[in-house]
C-alpha cells in the first residue's frame, strides 16, 4: 500500500488548511484511514481516523475544529483543519490500517503544518 500526502504549510493562528492523502494497492475491503501527528520528541498520536463502515474519531484536543471526511471510490482521505493553534503544529501523517488480513498499518511520507502565533 502506498500513502501520498498534500497539503500542510505555514499558517497563521486562527487560520486553516486541508490536507489529503490518497491510498493505493492492496486495500483490503475493511479498513480505517487517518492521520496522526508528531512533535520531535514526542510520541506519534492520533488526530482523526474514519473507517470505511461510517465510524470516525477525533483527538480532544482537535474536536469541533478539525473535520474528516474520506472519498472511498478514490481510497482518498481529507482532513479540514479549522482555527489553528501554535500547538497543532507538528508533521502530520497520514495512515492506513487495513482490518482484515495481516492487519497491517502503513504511512504516507508526513507533511509538515505550521501555525504561527
């Protein structure tokens, strides 16, 4: 499976941007996709995910500003990121876990987002 990630950038706080990531190769019919993010030094954490089936979650700390919808015709991902925070700024990453088979995880190459204060 491969990941390729767009979007991300600088911008200011209070500001927005959306990123995609569209998926390819052997997808299995189950299947979550999402993204998470990473400040040096920190672990890895989950900002949304939403699966195939309908089911979406979000990070607290991004609820009721971050929005994820996915196209699953197009295997393709969208995260709307809306009043950005300095602190959201992280590389984002872009993953996909397919849920039956090997189960495996897999990640796009990550997109730096910065917000400005």
């Amino acid at each position: 499976v491969q990941l390729q990630a767009y979007g991300g950038g600088l911008v200011q706080a209070g500001g927005s941007l959306r990123l995609s990531c569209a998926a390819s190769g052997s997808i299995s019919r189950l299947n979550v996709m999402g993204w998470h993010r990473q400040i040096p030094g920190n672990k890895r954490e989950l900002v949304a995910q939403f699966y195939n089936t309908g089911g979406i979650n979000y990070a607290d700390s991004v609820k009721g500003r971050f929005t994820i919808s996915r196209d699953n015709a197009k295997n393709t991902v969208y995260l709307e990121m809306n009043a950005l925070k300095p602190e959201d700024t992280a590389v984002y990453y872009c993953n996909l876990r397919n849920l039956l088979g090997s189960g495996q995880s897999y990640w796009g190459q990550g997109t730096q987002v910065t917000v400005s204060s």
